[in-house]
C-alpha cells in the first residue's frame, strides 16, 4: 500500500488530490493535515491531522514527524503557503524513504512573485503583457496646471496589460528533470473567487508550445498550473505559473488523466504511459460533509 501526504488539506487542490488518489489503480492510504480542524479535506481521509502554520518554526518538524509515524511515501504539494519549507527540506524528506514531486526553491520564489516571474521571462520569446512595477504619474491627456495629476504607489502591487479575451490553466504534470509527462489545457469558462468553476478541456497546439518553452526556462518539476489569457487578437499570453496542483485540477481526472498515478507510478518508477485528454466540459458544485 502507498500512503500519500497531502498538506493544506482545506484548500480545493487538496480536496481534488483526494478524489485523485481514492479513484488511483493501487491501494492508497491517505493522511492529510492542515491548520484549521475544520477542513474539509481532514475528514475525507484514513488520518486528518491539525498541526501548525507553515509559518511556525516547528512546521517541518511535525511535518517530518508524521512521514516517520505513518510511513509515508509520497507528498503531492497542492498549497501555497509550505511550498518553500518543502522544497528546501527535501533531502530531509527523501532521506525518511518519502519522495516529494517539488519544483526547485529557485522556481518556487520565481514563481510566486508576479513581478520576478515577469522578470525572468521578458528576455525570452514567450508571449507576455508588459508589466510594470514602480511608482507611476496618471495624468489627463489634455489639461493644464497640474490639474487631475496622481501619484500611482505601487509598492507590492503590478499593472499589467489588460488581456480582453479567454482564460486558461494548464494542468502540466513534469518529472523530476522537468520532463512534461503531460499536459491539460482546460478554458476557464467560469470562476468564483479565483476558482474555475465551469471549465472546458480542449487541445491547442499554440497554447500547448508556449507551455513546454516555459516550463524549460523554469526547470518546472513535478505538478504546475499556469495561466494564460488571449489577446483581442486571441493570442495566448502568460499570466502567470502556480508550482502546485490547482484548485481545478480535479477536471484533468474528469477528463481521464489520473494526476495521481503519474505520481505513484514515478514513485514505483514504473513508465508512464502516454494519456490523452477526452475534451469535456464540466461544471461543479459544492459538497457538504457532517462532522
């Protein structure tokens, strides 16, 4: 049997890895923790665990505690808050006999910073809207007297070009040399909250080629979503690169590409086998669960 950790269990990439892992072609034991006692993710699973905010000196420590009280095999990052203790931990991980599908610390602190992530990529060829991170003048095109002049702060923020056509994320599920096991490229065609909640999986070389130069130039390892949004010209920009399963996920699972075997299979270092995508649309909903 291969037992799975799954942190920040309340969050829907957890909830979706769960689903992933109940319906995966091996026997899978599930252990999962999070902060709140209340997260859904806790009680779909053989061992829900509260411990301490990633934040907190002693996160690891339990972290690697609980891969020794259980036996773990396999972590499956789907939040974002640890994403950085792990992957400078891993060795500490690997050494307990647990294998952990992690981008490099580089790629994660790329990656969560919009403007580094910019900055990273503007010198490639890859397809981005200009982003601008410094203090900035808003004035009227016509006028005089300094009248109707701001001063635009940004501090943490970015402007971006505004891109007035389709939203996508790609599921891209990468080995540990950055290889592209595969890939799901799924329309965004509604969200809530930042959360796809209709979403429509179909092929699209030209998206599909934008993805495979990015995840290069970033060394992606192991499971990524990145966002990419059209032009009025519908041509596919990049937003933006999430080293982690997405809240959508789960759809790719929908659509017949078990993200959860690829792992285990790396894991059992059996091949995995090429998979294709059934193009489907799918809408979701909520689930309650008594506790």
């Amino acid at each position: 049997m291969i037992t799975t950790l799954i942190t920040e269990a309340g969050g829907p990439a957890a909830v979706g890895l769960i689903k992933a892992l109940k319906s995966a072609s091996v026997k899978v034991r599930i252990v999962a923790t999070d902060i709140d006692p209340l997260a859904s993710g806790l009680h779909m699973v053989d061992y829900g665990i509260t411990i301490c905010r990633a934040s907190e000196d002693n996160y690891m420590d339990e972290i690697l505690n609980l891969i020794k009280k259980y036996q773990v095999n396999v972590i499956v990052p789907t939040g974002e808050h640890d994403l950085q203790k792990l992957s400078e931990n891993r060795q500490n991980i690997e050494q307990l006999g647990c294998k952990i599908f992690i981008s490099d610390k580089e790629t994660i602190d790329i990656c969560q910073d919009k403007f580094k992530f910019y900055q990273s990529l503007k010198h490639t060829e890859l397809p981005l809207p200009t982003t601008i991170s410094k203090d900035m003048i808003l004035k009227p095109k016509r006028g005089s007297g300094s009248r109707g002049i701001q001063l635009i702060k940004l501090e943490d923020c970015i402007i971006q070009d505004y891109l007035s056509g389709k939203e996508y994320t790609v599921d891209v599920f990468c080995d540990m040399s950055s290889n592209i096991i595969t890939h799901i490229i799924r329309e965004r065609v509604t969200t809530k909250a930042g959360i796809s909640t209709k979403s429509k999986v179909l092929f699209d070389k030209k998206i599909s080629s934008v993805v495979r130069r990015m995840v290069q130039h970033l060394s992606i390892k192991g499971p990524a979503c990145i966002q990419l949004r059209e032009n009025e010209d519908g041509e596919p920009y990049i937003i933006e690169c999430n080293p982690r399963l997405g809240g959508g996920t789960y759809v790719s699972a929908l659509a017949g590409v078990n993200y959860a075997d690829i792992y285990i299979n790396m894991f059992l270092n059996k091949p995995n086998l090429p998979q294709s995508p059934k193009e489907i649309t799918v809408t979701r909903h909520f689930e309650e669960i008594v506790v």
